[in-house]
C-alpha cells in the first residue's frame, strides 16, 4: 500500500507540502523549449504548458500501464516542466506541479514492480525530482546512487519515509509561485504504510509565528487542508510535520 500526500502553507508564516494518445511527443518536447532559452510569456508561455500538459498526461497513463519510456526522455520532460513552473500563474504553478507529482506516482509504481530500473534525479534551480532506493529508513535527499547537482543555494529539505519502505519518491519545488507559501512545495510516496515526516527551513521574516502544516487537496482550484497534518517540531530555523 501506498501514501501520498501534499500540501502548501495557507499564510506567508507557514510551511508548506505539495503532493498530491495522438501526439509526436519527442517533437512536442524538444519543441515546447530549449534548455538554453527562457520560455516567453503570454501566448508563448500558454502553447507550452498545454503541450507539456498533454505529454504529462500521456505518460502518467502509460507508465500506469507500464509502459517504459527512456530515462532521458522522462529526463527532458521534467526539466521541461520545471522551467515553466516559476513563469506560471500561482494557481496554474500550483497545478502543473501536482501534475507531476502524479508522473513521480506512476514512476515509483514501475520502479517498484521493474527491480532493474535504476533510481535517479532531476537537478535544476527550479526542481529536485528523485525515485530513489531506501535503506534503513535513509533521510532523503541522499546522493548514494546518483551524484549531487543541487545548486548552492539549493533550500535544505530532510524527508523520512520510516520503516519499511523499500523505494520512495520525492519532488521539491524550493520557490513555489502560489501567493502564500513560505517554503518549498514537496510531493513524497513511498511503498510503506508509514507516516511521512518532512522537516522544513523556515524564512528569517517568519520569527517565531506558529506554523501550520497543510497537504494538498487535488482539483481543479487550489485547495488546502491540515487533516492529517501535524507539527512535530519547531525552533527557530525548521519546522517538522508529519503526515499521516
């Protein structure tokens, strides 16, 4: 059995969780942009997304069936995704990274059900997206089977999946666009039934507030709720939530 849960801070002192056919798609993906150049706005921006939406589409459904594209595929589209994600509109952001989250779903079934499928990561200033191999209830992110490529910058997130788990998967997105949020979005599922623990860095400007943890509510509006969300720790630079 599986978890998966999402989330994001309703106030600007919170932190925050996300989770929760006919096309030449190698064509539409090298099309949709070019690592080099920054996707335009407006009419440019909007063709993209619905590209990238249709591919994301298809491969979750796939993948679902099985279906196995090459890891540099999966590779291009995520990264694909990830440099439209800052350019978006907060609620459209919002939703385009819960879409790939469901991707990294469909991904950790097939990694779990393909034990030759080798774990592996997407690095970029807007995203870390990661189906790894767990051992003795690892914290992630862990860089044991693939090299670490995070910025210098790069906001300091520790997830634990707790005993059990075998392969996890996990996406932080470290500057969200959605209005509120005062911590990265981070999208997490392992194969145990365990609660999800995600400690969180908290702004400088936040001081002392009180938190809240929050998870996702998938639709077609961004919604949030604390149901299975709780603080477990605080000081003055983390805030800790476990989700059940």
């Amino acid at each position: 059995m599986t978890s998966f849960y999402s989330g994001i801070a309703p106030s600007s002192s919170h932190p925050s969780l996300l989770f929760e056919g006919c096309f030449r798609k190698e064509i539409q993906l090298n099309g949709a942009f070019n690592k080099n150049e920054t996707p335009k706005k407006g009419r440019s921006l909007e063709i993209g997304r619905l590209v990238l939406e249709k591919v994301l589409e298809g491969e979750i459904a796939e993948h679902a069936a099985t279906h196995i594209h090459d890891h540099d595929f999966t590779r291009k589209l995520i990264d694909s995704v990830a440099q439209i994600l800052p350019r978006e509109s907060p609620a459209q952001s919002v939703l385009l990274g819960a879409r790939l989250a469901e991707l990294g779903k469909a991904l950790l079934h097939l990694h779990q059900n393909r034990p030759y499928l080798q774990p592996f990561a997407v690095q970029s200033e807007n995203i870390l997206f990661a189906i790894d191999r767990l051992d003795n209830n690892e914290l992630l992110p862990k860089f044991n089977n693939f090299v670490d490529e995070r910025p210098v910058d790069f906001p300091t997130i520790r997830i634990s999946f707790g005993d059990g788990s075998t392969w996890g998967f996990y996406q932080i997105i470290p500057h969200p666009r959605c209005v509120r949020c005062s911590a990265p979005l981070v999208a997490a599922q392992t194969n145990s039934t365990q609660p999800i623990l995600i400690e969180f860095p908290l702004k400088e400007e936040s001081g002392w507030k009180y938190p809240e943890c929050v998870h996702y509510i998938s639709s077609d509006v961004e919604q949030w709720s604390t149901k299975g969300a709780t603080l477990t720790g605080l000081n003055a630079s983390h805030a800790a939530c476990l989700f059940r």
